[in-house]
C-alpha cells in the first residue's frame, strides 16, 4: 500500500467534528522545512481525499505523512498517527 492509500485510509477514519480540528490544527503546524502552509480556504472547503492531495502537493509524500503524524497525535488521535508508522 502506497503512501497517499495509508494517508487516505487513515483520514477516512476520523469522524466529522476530529477531521474538522484536524483541518484546523494543520493550518496551524509548521510545516516541512522549504514547504509553504496551505491556504486556509482551500482547507475549509476540501474533504477527506482533497486534503490528502493538497498535503501531498504541498508537502510531498514523506512531509504530508509526517505532518499527518503530528496533527493526529496533536487532536489526540494517537492510534491512527501510529497506523502510520514505517511509512
């Protein structure tokens, strides 16, 4: 399974109201060194797999998982954030 299919699966897994903090405490995250943020209002408006896609844009493959890593243990997720351990 590739990168983005755990990030995907992963964030499918969140229900309404933790995938909304998590659009928001990603916004807020620093993100990978030589990456910019996304824009807030692409955020606000995307779902679950367009916001996998922006993280990979934005992020690459290994940030956007990283980034997924942290915001997830961030909004106390931690049993997912570790589904994407050795990724």
């Amino acid at each position: 399974m590739s990168a983005r299919d755990r990030l995907e699966n992963v964030l499918e897994e969140l229900e309404e109201m933790d995938f909304k903090k998590f659009k928001v405490k990603l916004n807020q995250a620093q993100p990978p060194s030589g990456c910019s943020n996304i824009p807030r209002g692409r955020l606000e408006r995307a779902d679950c797999l367009d916001v996998c896609s922006l993280m990979i844009s934005y992020y690459l493959e290994m940030g956007a998982i990283q980034m997924a890593k942290q915001v997830l243990e961030d909004i106390n997720q931690r049993d997912l954030a570790a589904r994407l351990e050795g990724v």
